[in-house]
C-alpha cells in the first residue's frame, strides 16, 4: 500500500469523529523525505481530538516486493521504532502490525472469491510487470507471482475490515481504492440481503503531501540513492547535507532560492520567517557552505531529540513487540466481531447454532436469538437484537464507537433478564435503558397485549442467551 491512509468519518449528530488508517510497508529504513511527507503530518493529524486513528505496519505487503528474511524483520522494527520516536501517541490510536491481525488475511480470501480476474488483470502494477517482460521478449507473466497480481484484495482487505469511507492516497494509489469499492460492492450484492457490509471507499488525493528533493534534485528515493538519513548519527546528517547538489555560483553572488533545492528542504522545516530570511540572505549573496551549515543546525535541531529515542527504543525490541500487541488487541476488537459476521453472510456458521428439525422429509434450521451489529450510512454504529425465529426484538439507538455496541450487548447478557429495564410508551413500542439512558428501541405493536408478549419474548431470548 505504501504510505496510504484511510479515512472513516463515524459517530451521531453530537460527535463526529474521523478515523485515519495509514499503512507503511516494511521494506526500507525511513529517510527525510519519508518524515516530511507522511510520518509527521500523519502523526500531526492523529493529535487532533475528533480523530480515531490507525496506524499499521504494512509487513504482509513487503512480502511481495521483499524475499529477504533479515531485511523485512530489521525494516519491521526501524520503521516502528521511527513512529514511536517521532512522536505517535500510543493511548491516543492504535498501532500494530498487519501480520498480528488474522482477520485481514482470512477477509483478503473472502474478498477473493468475489473478485473478477479480469479487474485484477487492470491492475497497474501487474500491467506494467507485463508491458516489461513483453518488451524484453519474455512470456507476459514471467516472475509475477500471485502476491503482486492479488496485491489489490489484500489491499481492499485492508481498507474494508475497518469501513474506511475516505482514503487519502497519492494518485498512483487511486486505482487500488476504486477497486476495493468494486469489490466491496460485488461482496454486498452476492451476501448483502438487503444489507450494506462495507461502505463504498472513497479516493481522496493529498496534493499537499510534501515531496522532498533528494541530495541530486530527483525526488528523494531509495531507489535513485539520494536520500538524507532519518535517524542516522549526526556526522551522518551533516555528511549527507553537504552532499547536496548546488550551482557554480560563487559566495557573494546572489542565488534564486526557487531553483535550489537545498532551500526546498530548509522550506520544509523551517518556519515562515526563518524561511523568508534565509531566501534573503541567499539573494544577498550566502555561501553555499555557510547555507548548508544552516540546513544542517535546522535538521538536527528538528531530529536530535527523535533520534536519541529512537536509538534507545532500537535497544528494547521487547518494549515495541508489547507496544504493537497492545495495538492489535485493540484493532482485533473491531476486526474480530465484523470478520464473525462476514462468516456467517457467507455461510461459515457454527454448527452449534443450528438445530436440524427432522419433519416431512425436510430438515429446518433453527438459529439461537443473537444480536446483529451494523454501520449506517452516515458512518454511526447499531445493534439488532433479532430472536430465534429472526424476529427483531431491539434496535439500538446510534453510536459513534463500535466498541460502545460491545460493551452495551456484553451487559445485557451479564445483567441476565430479569435486570432489564423496559418502559412501554403511551403508543405500541417499549424502550431499553441502561444507567438512565435509552439504547434501544423495540419495533411498534399493534396492540398493547402485542407490546407486552414482545417484552416477555425479549426476556425469554436474553435469558436463552445468557444460560
């Protein structure tokens, strides 16, 4: 996915919450360009107080591009390490690896057996690896294995376990969000019976994102070997920084600061007025020594203190392996239950759930009373509480953390029936509350005697549930 967030605006009309969901794949050691660009403004985002944020560890990508063993877990633990050090608030969102959350590759299968052959086919990295080999003479397919050609499910998993509504990518990346949305909408179409499973993602391009250049003037990449280290010592830095490509300009004569790169990197991270004056002193004529001395006490003013946790985290895997499943507990809260569900629309059910009723020749399935949990359209969370016979007997008020909708079933189960707190209205409904709040509301009823055979059968459903 490389450095690709997903968006997901949730809650009731009293609060809206966005969630962020930002997966960095674990190739390579994080350089300057990769800070600027999306660790730090994604790390700025995740501190705002109506996010709900998700950070992963894209380590089941890497695989597809990486068959070294050593690399992927070194990548593993210097890209987790740059994220922490950089300032991710842990109690604040959650962090941890794709590999430590089943549910995702379990869902990319699911998702598979809906997916078209010939969508993937359009995929445009597996049509590029095409063009390349029948360029050079080659079978079409030669070197492409299954991950690269089934790269967009595992994508589309990635997006959908979790219901992201926005996805901010750049525009290479806009093709795998439109594909997750057709996949999305093939599995609602075939299991959905009326419901809508996964929303359908939308591509939202972050023209703003920072794109540094790298110590040549070419965009900073691995790739072209010009890259400023992110957390390297700080001779390295400065070694680095004086590697930078100027003109011949001698000191004393002016320099244009938009055509020198090396001011598109202090631009980066200087403020507005340390900026203007550093354009200024460059039009007066600044050395180009003396401008990359500045560029490098502005680096390692902004660095130092990142990298010195940085390295004291490199030396405690133990702590960031506690850090990362802490993080997955949490996701899995989320993935767990909604992976149950996708089960069960597709026909992966517990056998202990049904009960075969021989009769005429046929046999009937019999389900226990359970409660359904949902997203609406306008991104909230409910729970239906449906009856043996899939009769609705509750639906819940909206809330804006599914983690609310578990807490509020897991009580009605602990409270046991006869704890149940139910009002009948002046018309044909009854409510449900809890701590002097109504969560839940029953269906209307013809009659009052229609009303309370339904609270009696709710009672009868919770009391089934609960032995």
């Amino acid at each position: 996915m490389g450095l690709a967030a997903m968006v997901a605006q949730q809650g009731d009309s009293r609060t809206m919450t966005t969630r962020i969901l930002t997966g960095i794949t674990t190739t390579g050691t994080p350089h300057l360009g990769n800070y600027a660009g999306a660790i730090r403004p994604a790390i700025v985002a995740s501190r705002d107080s109506d996010a709900d944020s998700f950070y992963f560890l894209a380590d089941y990508h890497a695989l597809i591009k990486c068959d070294d063993p050593l690399r992927i877990q070194r990548s593993r633990l210097e890209i987790a390490a740059t994220w922490l050090a950089c300032g991710l608030d842990i109690e604040r969102v959650t962090f941890y690896r794709q590999s430590d959350i089943p549910e995702i590759p379990e869902l990319t299968w699911l998702l598979t057996c809906v997916a078209g052959k010939g969508l993937l086919n359009r995929a445009h990295a597996y049509k590029a690896s095409v063009d390349k080999n029948l360029a050079e003479g080659e079978d079409a397919d030669a070197g492409v294995t299954m991950g690269l050609f089934s790269y967009p499910v595992l994508m589309a998993a990635d997006i959908l376990m979790f219901n992201a509504n926005k996805v901010p990518v750049g525009r290479d990346q806009i093709q795998h969000v439109e594909m997750a949305r057709d996949i999305g909408q093939r599995f609602n179409h075939l299991f959905g019976a009326g419901r809508e499973y996964f929303v359908a993602p939308e591509a939202l391009i972050e023209e703003s994102v920072a794109t540094l250049p790298g110590l040549d003037g070419r965009k900073m990449s691995k790739s072209y070997d010009n890259t400023i280290p992110l957390f390297g010592s700080a001779k390295q830095l400065r070694d680095a920084v004086n590697r930078i490509v100027t003109d011949s300009r001698a000191p004393g004569e002016p320099k244009d600061a938009d055509s020198a790169h090396l001011f598109t990197l202090f631009q980066a991270f200087a403020s507005a007025e340390q900026a203007a004056a550093f354009r200024a002193d460059l039009a007066g004529g600044l050395a180009w020594g003396e401008a990359k001395q500045r560029l490098f006490e502005l680096l390692d003013g902004e660095l130092a203190q990142a990298r010195e946790h940085y390295n004291a985290l490199m030396q405690k895997p133990g702590e960031i392996e506690d850090m990362l499943q802490a993080g997955a507990l949490k996701a899995r809260r989320i993935a767990t239950p909604f992976l149950g569900e996708l089960r069960e629309a597709v026909g992966l059910r517990s056998f202990r759930e049904q009960v075969q009723v021989a009769g005429a020749g046929k046999k009937k399935a019999v389900k226990a009373a359970r409660f359904v949990s949902f997203r609406e359209q306008d991104g909230s969370f409910r729970f239906r509480f449906l009856s043996a016979e899939g009769e609705e007997l509750l639906l819940s008020r909206p809330f804006a953390d599914p983690k609310a909708v578990g807490v509020v079933t897991a009580r009605l189960l602990a409270q046991g029936a006869d704890a149940l707190e139910l009002r009948a209205d002046e018309g044909a409904q009854f409510t449900l509350w809890l701590d002097g709040e109504c969560v839940a509301d029953s269906p209307a009823h013809a009659t009052p005697e229609a009303l309370e055979a339904a609270m009696l059968r709710l009672r009868a459903a919770v009391a089934a549930l609960a032995e």
